[in-house]
C-alpha cells in the first residue's frame, strides 16, 4: 500500500505540470523552446519557466547524466551547434563553476574541444557538436533551455532497489 501511495504523489507531481518531461536515465527533462519560435533564450526567463512547470533549470552532476542528456538531445532532432541553458553559472561563487539547482560545484567538466576553462564571470550552457554534448561559457542567451524536475519522492523511488521495496511493502 505504501509503494502504491508514493507512486501515486509522484505521477500526481509529473501531471501537475503543463510541460511533457521525459524519463531519461534517472531523472526526468524538458527541453524548453522545442518550437523554435524564440531563437535566443534568456537565462532568467528560462529560468523562471523552468519553476512554473515545478523543475528548475539543469543540474550536469555527473558524465552518466551528460551522455543520457546527449541521447535524449538527438533523439528529439536537435541540430548540430544547438545551445542548452543549464543552471551553471559563476556569479555567486569563486570560479569554477557551480549549479544554482543543486547548490553544488562542478564536480566534472567536458569542454568544447578548443576552448579553455573560462576565467571570468558568466553562464554555463551546453552545445552539442558532432554529435556530442559538450559544456561552454554563455553569456545567458541560448537557443534552448533544459529543465529537471526530479522531487524528493522521485529520487527516493530512483535510487531504492527491490530489497528496499521489499521492506517498505511489509
């Protein structure tokens, strides 16, 4: 009965949100301005969007999450050069970087071949390039903005094996 209750709240959460996320790896994502109609996406705009539909810009934490953004990325057709806000930015904190929706600094980095980490103040995106994903300093204008809702209770459900779902039924 339990496992059914927090099921429930979840998929309550997801449908709550006017916006469709999509389950990649072990989170859930929207890509924002699919339509294309607004070519250059501000940062505090998608932002602010992002917490409409209940998730907040993206968090990159690990490489693992990076390829899966990848995966999902082409799937949906993206051109290649295409920008992805994410939550990162410099502003707040010494350099590196940190993500505004974790609180947390970066942890990894995969730089568009070419270019140096930045040394001054600025935004982080993703551009995807020759079929890849890579991590580049923006100045908060992006084609596209990339948003994670992934609540408590989701997370909890994601990380717990069969064993811990055993234990919650009894």
């Amino acid at each position: 009965m339990r496992i059914f209750s927090i099921l429930c709240l979840c998929l309550l959460a997801v449908w709550q949100s006017e916006a469709t996320f999509d389950l990649v790896g072990k989170g859930l994502y929207y890509i924002g301005n699919e339509d294309g109609t607004l070519r250059n996406c501000d940062w505090f705009l998608s932002r602010r969007d992002c917490w409409k539909h209940n998730s907040q810009l993206v968090s990159v934490e690990t490489i693992e999450e990076l390829k899966a953004l990848e995966d999902y990325a082409l799937s949906k057709g993206f051109a290649d050069g295409s920008t992805f806000a994410t939550s990162g930015h410099s502003f707040d904190s010494e350099m590196p970087y940190s993500w505004e929706g974790v609180k947390q600094p970066l942890t990894f980095t995969r730089w568009m071949p070419g270019t140096e980490k930045p040394l001054s103040k600025s935004y982080l995106s993703l551009v995807l390039s020759n079929s890849t994903l890579y991590m580049r300093r923006s100045f908060g204008y992006d084609n596209y903005y990339i948003c994670e809702y992934q609540p408590a209770l989701l997370r909890l459900w994601l990380s717990m094996s069969t064993t811990n779902w055993m234990v919650l039924a009894d």
